[in-house]
C-alpha cells in the first residue's frame, strides 16, 4: 500500500478523484473467467476514456456467481493491470464475515488501493445500529487498507447518515458509495465535509452533485463505459468542465446524451441487468460475453431492440 492506516483518509481525499466505474466481469462461451478479455476492457477503460479508478468483483462483475478463489484472482487481474494507470477498489461484500476478511486482506496483499464493503443483511435484527458500527469497525481492525462503506436497499434496510457519519471516524474508512434517496446523501456530505467521500450510482446526478456538494468522486457503475466510445467521451467531458467550474458547458454536454441514456434504460429487460449491459459492451466493441447462473441471458428479440436502439441513439463509435 501507499500509505498507514492512520494516513488513509489523506490519501484518498488526495488520489480518489474523478470517475470511478464498476467493471463487468467477462466470462468465455464456456462459463469460464475471461481474464483475456478483462484485461482488454480495462486498457480501454483506463487508457482510451481515462476512467480514473475500477470497482471489481462487485454485484456488476456478479461476484455471487463466482468462487472465492475466481474472485481474489480477479483481485489480481486487476491491480497488475491498472498499476501505475489507475486505481482499484476491490469489492470484498459477502454474507459470510470470514470470507469478506479474507478478501479484504487478500486485496490488501495484492496491491489494491481500497476495499468496498456493503452493510451486512441482517435477520431478525430491528435495532441494528451499534451491530452495524461493530461490522466495520472489526473490519477496520483487522486490515490497513483503506475501507469504502456502502448502503444500499438490498441489505434490507439503509444505513443512516448518523450512523455513517459515526463509522466515518473510523481510521481507514475513506468513502462511502450510497446509494439511498439524495436528501439522505446531502444530509451525509454536510454532516462529514470532506472527511471522507460521499458518492452515488446514479450518473444522472453526478453533475448536480460535483455542482452543488463539491464532490469529487463518482464510485460507481458502469455508465462510464457504456455511455462513452473512444470518439466520444461525453462523461468524461462534462465532468471536466464541472471541475473547472464551467457549469453551464457542463449542463449542455451532460444533456446531449439523453439519447443514449434513454436507449440503453428503454431496452434494459427486468432482470437482466447484466446480460443488457454486456450485449450493450460488445456493440461498443468491448468484450461483453454471456452472464453466468441465476442470471438470465438475452432473448433474440431483446438483443434485435437493444441494437436498434444503439443505433439510433447518437453514440459515436
């Protein structure tokens, strides 16, 4: 690592700027981890949009499907490819605590930057504040790493910004990706200022955010790499202009790709986020490939809709 424990919230303030995305995860015809493949997306990623930062492993990169031996190598499929290029937060999220400590010192050994770690599902817990605060704070003492918190509403419940605030001070919590209603995570940036990062998901709010909490971080999803071609870095674009402060150029390019925004969510199929977004890659000419079980592959007639879309919706490529 680049930095102490007790240095990770300078580090990060520092060094985890900019557009972060969750990277898919390719797997071959076979089912097989297409390591080939990743390493050829994040070139594109890092070199061709100057995505800043990676997310792996994650509910994108469908982790649940994946062994934990598959997702540490993951872990280091990723660092080897971004060192030196761009950063890596390694998603160490599981329902079982031992695994998620072994990931995490796991992505502390190989070289990752930071670690996320969504709340814990809980059961048959109504008052689960002080249970949470424990969760990380054991997380905390066991790794040097620098730690990302993340809420979202499949845990069952959503943390608080009280809560938050309070795991904030933790020594190696450096983020949070949260992804709640935007009162809750302007009521969160307010209440920690620039002790560690707030951030959201949602791309459509990015600019508002950059514009009226000052933030500096996008972590994460995936539109950074399928809202963007090498020809036309749109995201990239109007982020720049909103950290140089010209909001209304911001506003202008942000909006022009509705079309492309509203393509790709009008095609989208219900439970199929992944095997959409993938289909979505390979017309981008990234490598996409099947998605693995549960999850659901495209029909023909979802990928005629999608491709028509696509073509229609004013991406250069």
């Amino acid at each position: 690592m680049n930095y102490s424990k007790l240095d990770a919230k300078d580090y990060a303030r520092e060094h985890m700027r900019g557009i972060w995305a969750a990277a898919l995860n390719p797997f071959c015809p076979d089912g097989t981890f297409d390591e080939v493949g990743l390493r050829q997306n994040i070139r594109h990623w890092v070199d061709d949009l100057d995505i800043k930062g990676l997310f792996i492993a994650g509910k994108q990169g469908e982790f649940f499907s994946m062994s934990l031996e598959e997702r540490k190598r993951n872990f280091e499929v990723a660092v080897d490819e971004c060192s030196g290029r761009a950063g890596t937060i390694m998603s160490a999220s599981d329902q079982n605590f031992d695994t998620v400590l072994s990931l995490a010192r796991h992505a502390q050994d190989c070289g990752a930057d930071y670690i996320v770690v969504h709340a814990p599902m809980l059961h048959f817990v109504t008052d689960h504040d002080e249970l949470v605060y424990n969760y990380y704070k054991t997380i905390c003492d066991e790794v040097d790493i620098g730690i990302a918190m993340w809420s979202h509403p499949d845990s069952g419940y959503l943390m608080s910004p009280e809560l938050c605030a309070r795991i904030a001070d933790l020594p190696n919590i450096v983020a949070i990706k949260y992804s709640v209603p935007r009162e809750m995570y302007v009521r969160l940036s307010h209440m920690v200022g620039d002790k560690i990062h707030v951030s959201t998901a949602s791309e459509v709010e990015w600019l508002d955010n950059v514009e009226e909490l000052g933030w500096k971080l996008y972590l994460c999803s995936s539109p950074p790499y399928l809202l963007q071609s090498k020809v036309d870095r749109r995201m990239h674009d109007y982020t720049q202009l909103a950290f140089a402060g010209d909001f209304a150029a911001a506003r202008r390019v942000r909006d022009s790709l509705d079309p492309v925004r509203n393509a790709f969510r009008l095609t989208k199929p219900g439970g199929k986020p992944q095997a959409h977004a993938k289909y979505w890659q390979e017309l981008l000419g990234q490598v996409g490939g099947p998605v693995r079980a549960p999850m659901l592959q495209l029909t023909d007639a979802e990928k005629a809709k999608t491709y028509e879309a696509f073509e229609g919706c004013g991406l250069k490529i």
